[in-house]
C-alpha cells in the first residue's frame, strides 16, 4: 500500500504572483475604488472649470463682480439702454483683448481699462444686435481708414449703425488727476459713455445745439460740449456773423460774448425764433457773466422778449446757502414755474458769480416768462465793480437767475414753442461745476435743454449722465488675483481634491 504523503501548505508569501488573483483581491478592489473616486473627482472639477469658462465668456454676467462700488456692473440706465437696441451695432473696441482685460492700455493713467472689457461684454450679451469687435490697429492699419475724418489712437471706442457713429476717447471713459502728494487718482465714466453712445447712434433724430462764435466768447465750452455730448445732443459751431444758422439747429448758443452783435446778426438770431413755418422747437440760449460790458443791440433783443440782465452780482448772506466761504458762489433753487418734463427736485444747484436775470413782464404779445432758478432770499445785489465791501445792511430778497420767455405758434395743427433761455451764471458750465456730480446743473440743463429742443427720448425715463466714480483701484490688485485665481481655484481646490483621494486610498488599503 502506498503511503500517502501531505501535500505542502503554500504560505500567501511564497504563493506566485498571478495577475488575475490581484485584481480579485480585497486589497484591490478598495485600491481600485478609491483611484476611480480620486480621478472622478479630478475629472469633475475639470469638467466644472472648462463649463465654467465657456459659460462666463457666452454669459459675462455670471462672473462675479469683487470691484468696489461694483463698477464692472451695468447700471440701470445703461441696461435700459441696451434692452432699447433695436438697430444692429458694432462696439469697435481699438486694441486687442488681451490688451483690454490685463490694463495695459491707458496704463501710464493709471485707469483700469478692463472695465470697458467687462461692460461690453455684458451690453452684447444683453442684446444680440449689439457686437463687440476688438481691433488691433498695428495689425490692421486700414482700419482708420474707415473712419477718415478721426484721428483714432490705440483705446479708442467706436460704437456705429447705420444712422452714425460715436467715438469715445480716454477722456471720455476715464478722468484722471493727480492728488496733493502726486498720486494719480483716476475715475471711471465708462458705463454712463456706453450708454449714452448707444443712445446716440440708435436714436434716428438728435437734438441740435449751433454755439455761436466771433465775438470774445467768455464761456469755454469744452466741458459744455462733453456735457451736451454725453447726453445725446449733436454740438456744432458756426459764425452768426459770417454764416447761417445750421439749418436744423435747434438750440442757439451764445456763450457770454465780450462784445455786441450787428443789426444783422440780432436779425438772424429773431428770424430763428419767430419763423412761421417752424416744424420743430427753436431756441436761443444765453450766458452772462458779471465781467461783461454793456451790449445793448443784445440788451434789446432780450428785452422784447421780457428779459433784462442787470450789471450787479449777486451775494449771499447766509453760509448755508453757499458751497464755500466765497460769498459769490450761491446755492439756488428751482423754482418750477415751468413744467418741461424734469424732476422735481434736482438737488445741489450751484451757480458762481451770477447777475440777476429780471422778468421785465409775465406775459405780453404771445410771450410768457418764466423763472427758472432763483437765490434764497438772504441774498442781495452789490456793484460788480465795486472795491468797496458789502455794510450787511444791503437789502435781502429773493432774485431770478436764470429764466426763460416762451411764444407758441401752430404748424399745421401742430403747436411748436420759441424759447429764449437767459443764465445770468456763465460759470455754472466750466469744468468743477457742470461736470461734477456731487451737483445737479448737469441734469437740470440737460432735462431743460431737451424741452427747449422739443426732443423726445425714445428711451423713457433713462439718464445717460456718465456715473463719475472717485475709486482709485477699480478692480482687484494683483496680489488679490493671484490669492484667488493661482492660489484658491487653481491649487487649493486640487490639491484638497487630491488630498481627499489620497487619504481615502490610504484608509482602505489596511481593510
């Protein structure tokens, strides 16, 4: 009988290694569980930064805006703006993108260009017929030659339909100046200058403002000029005594003359307003200031029409009704005997160094005049000229400021008015006045401006004053970017990931 001989035990060391057992073990199968875990979780937030990505660039909206005052934010109005589109409209943006999103345009100014980036985008995907384009005009150098008449530079803006076209400079995106200790403080009007060159090349007709000139105008208009251009009037300029008035003005501007007009320039200035066959509101607008000499063929030009100018200034007693210790720059009310289609209440209204405009009468031969501001009545007249100082027993009363005379007339069935505005303030248009927000000038001439034009418009009840932010950083700093895109999403994030997996393999590979 044979003797029978147990077999050997194979120990789990000594045993070969077989590929197929491996993969049928525990230690495996929880290996393998927790590599599928770790690199679904990869393959997930890959899948969640390239969606995101695509979402953000088709949908600017969803990125969140960390700037302050949140300035790459479209503001009511210029939403409005753009839900009013209706023609389609390029936004020729004159650099490259990459250029515009990393500020390096206009970075001498120390301005955050990104914002111009950031707000068309957002206007594009708001309206479909709206199109941004971005032109690199060292690459593609005819394109200037499109626009013959411009002296396009890199930063430039270009907003066109087929009405017209609008060009938009740093200056009118961004104002910049330097603080006391020599820093560069800069502030943005991008929002307010999209929407307003929306408005102006969608609209089919715009107002017409002619200013006058040929006489030692006293009134620098170019802050005057922005101010009009920026809230939808075309501005124009033209010798009264060698020229025509443009055939469709409709706002006469003569910016404080230093010297008196010609029988025939007086003529030109009475047929405008009193043209019978007028099919719109015509309007004749002027400004004083209290260094003005006496100009009398004008001094009886405003007098048939009701208005006088008187040769004093205008003082106030009472600090609370002035924005300094100077005595001359007054605070004035609206008086509101007008009804054109304003608010009710337009705030601070600052007029510097004014003469009083007086109403010669309420209504005479188809003519009816109206105050417009006045002063509080703390205040009182004193010589212009004088070098003597006031005695405090002047007389205190309330004097109009600003006024207007109005005469209505029928066109085929259709009323039309002429308007004759007087400012006895010239300087309520300069620079710090007429372009500071913190005042309501602008809105109030603008809003009576577009009544004395007979304008309409076509986007109800939408500001298109630029929104002037005093921020110097606009966007996040450098070190906050980094902090947020290098160091939270771009490793952080991961490396928790990865973290997870890792730890979640190390526990399961003792089970």
């Amino acid at each position: 009988m044979a003797k029978h001989t147990p077999k050997k035990k194979v120990s789990e060391k000594s045993r070969p290694f077989r590929l197929r057992d491996f993969f049928s073990s525990e230690r495996a199968k929880h290996g393998a569980m927790a590599t599928a875990i770790t690199v679904g979780v990869l393959v997930i937030l890959l899948l969640v930064n390239v969606v995101t990505g695509m979402l953000t660039q088709r949908y600017p909206s969803v990125n969140l805006d960390l700037t302050p005052d949140s300035v790459n934010t479209l503001s009511d109005s210029a939403k409005s703006v753009a839900d009013h589109v209706s023609m389609d409209t390029d936004i020729y943006i004159l650099t490259n993108r990459d250029n515009a999103v990393n500020n390096l345009v206009y970075s001498e100014y120390g301005v955050t260009y990104s914002q111009v980036a950031a707000l068309s985008d957002k206007l594009q995907e708001r309206n479909a017929r709206i199109r941004v384009t971005y032109v690199d005009l060292d690459l593609n150098p005819g394109f200037s030659k499109n626009f013959p008449e411009e002296n396009l530079l890199v930063g430039d803006i270009i907003v066109q339909t087929a009405h017209r076209y609008r060009v938009l400079t740093v200056d009118d995106l961004f104002q910049v100046q330097y603080g006391d200790s020599g820093n560069i403080i800069s502030s943005s009007k991008v929002d307010g200058a999209l929407a307003t060159a929306l408005y102006q090349t969608n609209t089919e007709t715009l107002p017409v403002v002619a200013i006058a000139t040929g006489h030692s105008e006293l009134l620098p208009t170019d802050t005057f000029r922005s101010m009009l251009s920026s809230n939808g009037f075309l501005v124009q300029s033209f010798s009264l005594l060698t020229e025509k008035i443009p055939e469709q003005a409709q706002i006469v501007l003569l910016p404080t003359p230093s010297t008196d007009y010609t029988e025939e320039e007086i003529e030109k200035l009475t047929n405008f307003l009193e043209d019978a066959t007028a099919d719109r509101d015509r309007s004749v607008m002027v400004t004083f200031h209290t260094t003005q000499i006496s100009l009398p063929n004008l001094d009886e030009f405003l007098a048939k029409w009701g208005l006088q100018v008187g040769s004093d200034i205008v003082l106030e007693s009472d600090s609370s009704h002035l924005v300094s210790s100077n005595d001359t720059y007054l605070l004035a009310q609206y008086d509101a005997e007008l009804e054109f289609g304003g608010k009710s209440d337009y705030g601070y209204l600052v007029l510097p160094q004014c003469r009083p405009v007086n109403k010669l009468f309420h209504e005479k031969d188809g003519m009816r005049t109206y105050s417009l501001l006045s002063s509080y009545n703390t205040s009182y007249l004193f010589p212009a000229d004088s070098v003597d100082q006031p005695t405090g027993d002047e007389e205190k009363k309330s004097y109009s400021l600003a006024a207007l005379s109005q005469k209505r007339s029928a066109v085929e069935g259709r009323e039309y008015s002429s308007n004759l505005l007087v400012f006895g303030c010239s300087t309520m248009f300069t620079g710090g006045v007429i372009d500071t927000s913190t005042f309501g000038d602008a809105a109030f001439v603008r809003d009576l401006l577009q009544y004395a034009a007979g304008s309409q418009n076509d986007f109800d009840g939408v500001e298109v004053i630029p929104s002037v932010i005093n921020e110097v950083n606009l966007t996040m700093n450098s070190t906050e970017l980094h902090v947020w895109g290098l160091g939270i999403f771009t490793l952080l994030i991961p490396a928790l990931a990865l973290g997870g997996g890792l730890f979640v393999y190390l526990k399961r590979r003792h089970l």
